[in-house]
C-alpha cells in the first residue's frame, strides 16, 4: 500500500519533498523550510496586514510562539498562564519555560521554607508515594495502549487488568479491558471465547474456570466490577485459572 507523506515544494527551481510543508499566507502554495518566506519564493500576493481588526480573519495555522521552533498547528493551542501559542510539542508550561510560571517561582514575596531533612534511618513515605502514585499512572497508559477487548465498551465504563492465563495457553499473560458494568461471569465468557479455552462452568461435575486475586481468593461469578473496583482496582492483575 503505497503512503504519501509530506507535499512538494512548489517553487519552481527546487519542486523538494518536505515531511514538514510551510503554507504561504500570500500565494496559499506549498513551499519547503528553504523557500518558505515571501521573499525566497517571490511570492506573487504579498500578504497585506487588515486596515482594522473587523478585516482580520483566523489564520489557517497557528505558529508556536517559541524561537527556533516554527511548527504550525491547525488548532489554536494556547497556554492558560501567559495567553501565548505554542505547538502540541511546547504547549506543557515547563516545556516553553512558561514566563508566569517562571516568575511565580521565583517571586522573592513568595517565601517558601525550606523542606525539612528526613531524620536518619527514616525514609521520606511522602516523596515515595508521590512517586508510587506518578508510576501506576504511567503504567496504566501503557496498559490502555496494548489492551485487548471488546470495541463496543464506552471509554468512560473501561477497567483495566494484566490478567495470568490458565497453564497451557497460547500466552502466559493477557492485558485486557472489560466494562466495569459486566459481571465476573460475563468476563469469563469473554476470555475463553478470545483464547478457545474450555468452559464448561455450566457443566455441574467439570471444572470452573474462574477469576482469582493474586492471593488465591476467588470471585463469585455474579459478582460485578463495579463493587469490586476498591479491592481489584483498574490497572491491577487477576489469575484466571480451573478449579
């Protein structure tokens, strides 16, 4: 399947294939970084600035307000303390060195005391929480990036679990997403039909195919999501196995 990436410079004497195209304001063609001014392409409507602001129409792209940047994007992205512009790159305060941010920082009315040195042999629980808490979030967007489950789930109703595959599967290990309104059953469904495993859990005198804490406690199958979110949070690991 053939990609088309980038446009061509329009500029007569180069006609260059740019990833990253500049559209002029004056003529509206296409030009690479080189022959992107007015004047390096002879542009032949110089774009006039509007006599009044009631003249002044919203540009095609935004350009970041960081120097040397020059990305442009297609929607506006402005930053909530200084008003500036920035590109999706930029658009975080500590990534364009927010001016407002910097001086609220360093505003000398502003006295912040000094943190206290945690005493020898103990160790610092807030900063190690703080920490704990920014790595689950990490790992929890890994997680909803490799996931497998059914499309028709809304965003908002998604849980998130590794989930440890009975021994003799196709994989060892599974990250999957249900809804948190399904039941325990109906996710035991779901994987057993995802995997061709098993499932005579209908079947009296067979083995049940169940879902377990790590700890080896076993949920009910009418049991839902919902009411178990407080001791099997989203982004934990369940061990689906026969009993």
């Amino acid at each position: 399947m053939e990609v088309n990436v980038g446009e061509q410079c329009t500029f007569a004497l180069c006609k260059r294939l740019d990833f990253l195209p500049f559209l002029c304001d004056g003529c509206g063609q296409v030009f690479c970084k080189e022959h992107r001014t007015q004047d390096s392409h002879s542009c032949t409507q110089i774009a006039h600035p509007p006599k009044n602001q009631a003249e002044a129409t919203a540009p095609a792209f935004y350009l970041c307000s960081l120097p040397d940047c020059g990305r442009k994007e297609i929607t506006e992205v402005k930053c909530a303390l200084c008003s500036h512009t920035f590109c999706l790159r930029h658009r975080h305060q500590e990534d364009h060195g927010c001016s407002v941010l910097k001086g609220a920082t360093e505003s000398p009315s502003l006295i912040t005391p000094a943190p206290k040195k945690p005493e020898e042999g103990k160790v610092n629980t807030r900063k190690g929480a703080k920490s704990e808490s920014c790595a689950s979030k990490v790992a929890l967007m890994k997680m909803k990036m490799n996931a497998q489950g059914a499309p028709s789930i809304p965003q908002e109703e998604r849980i998130y679990y590794h989930v440890t595959l009975p021994e003799g599967s196709a994989l060892p290990t599974a990250t999957l997403f249900f809804s948190k309104e399904w039941s325990v059953g109906k996710a035991v469904d779901f994987i057993a039909r995802k995997y061709n495993l098993r499932n005579e859990n209908n079947v009296a005198t067979s083995k049940k195919l169940l879902l377990f804490l790590p700890d080896g406690r076993a949920f009910a199958l009418q049991d839902v999501f919902s009411s178990l979110l407080d001791i099997v949070p989203s982004g934990g690991t369940l061990m689906f196995q026969y009993q």
